[in-house]
C-alpha cells in the first residue's frame, strides 16, 4: 500500500518566528526522524507552506490574525532547514486547508494510507486531515500527535479530539 506524509506548515514563522512557541520547536526532531523514516521507506512525502503576500494584514486572516507571518519569500515563510525537503513535492497554500494538496491526493494517491505531522494541529492540521477524509472517506488517515503542536497546548488537545470524531487515527497521543 502506498503511504504518504503530509508535513503541514513546518515554516520558521510556525517554530520559532512570529507565531513560534516552545512545543513547536519541540517537534521539530520528532518530524525530522518522521520524514526520514518515509524517505528511506521509498514513501512520498509532501509539504504544504502556509503563503501570504504583503498585504496579508488587508485580507479576511489578517484581519482576524493581525501578526503578518509566512510572507513569501522571507525567511520565515521557509520551512526550517532543518528538514529533508529533497525530492518532495511542496505545496503553497493561501489558507489553512489546500485544495490543491486535495487535487494531488485524489490524482496521484487514490488508494494511498496518509499520515500528518505539523502545525498547527487546531488550525491547518485538523483542516487538511479532515478535507483528505472528506475527499476520499475510505482512506486511512493518522494524525501523530507527538509530530504536531497546536497554538496552544488545550487547543492542541482539543483538536486530536475532534479529528477522533471524525475518524482520523490519532498516534503518540
């Protein structure tokens, strides 16, 4: 069976950068050995970059989330060197849930077992997970939670509850 990680926003604004906090950066070797382990299976592994141009401040998010992060091509829109993104696809996202990671999924991993690590798991985590099962309802869909940090760690707790309901396998709970 195939299997695909989807690493969710790892950027630097996420970890340690605008809208970094302590468990993000806690992840971070966690993810790492995460990646590696895809990779040296021969899996695919894909990342998604939360994207926002510099009028971010002007748009819906913005108004809502006043911290400008994730400006494309600054440094904390990059995701952190210290992951492996060789030979892995890259997908920019303006919002919390990809449509276009959705439109690769459902060409490419029809019969695919997904896993998602990232930040954050109350925001763009539980978003991406629940459109994967929304666009394919039988697929395996794992979110492991020692892999994820939310903004805070009540809502980190909050949302793996809630992607439970919606039947997403939650791991390293």
């Amino acid at each position: 069976m195939k299997k695909v990680l989807v690493v969710v926003d790892m950027q630097n604004d996420f970890i340690d950068g605008a809208l970094g906090t302590k468990e993000a950066v806690s992840i971070l070797p966690n993810v790492k050995r995460k990646i590696k382990e895809y990779k040296d299976a021969g899996h695919t592994v894909i990342f998604t970059r939360d994207t926002h141009d510099k009028n971010y401040l002007q748009t819906q998010e913005g108004k809502n989330l006043p911290v400008e992060h994730c400006i494309k091509g600054t440094h904390g829109w990059a995701i952190s060197d210290q992951l492996d993104t060789a030979g892995s696809l890259i997908i920019d996202k303006p919002t919390f849930g990809s449509l276009s990671l959705m439109s690769v999924i459902t060409t490419n991993y029809q019969d695919a077992a997904f896993e998602l690590v990232g930040l954050c798991t109350d925001i763009c985590v539980i978003s991406n997970a629940i459109m994967i099962k929304a666009f394919l309802p039988e697929a395996k869909v794992n979110v492991d939670a020692a892999c994820c940090a939310g903004v805070t760690p009540e809502s980190h707790r909050n949302a793996l509850k809630a992607m439970k309901m919606c039947q997403i396998n939650i791991l390293n709970e």
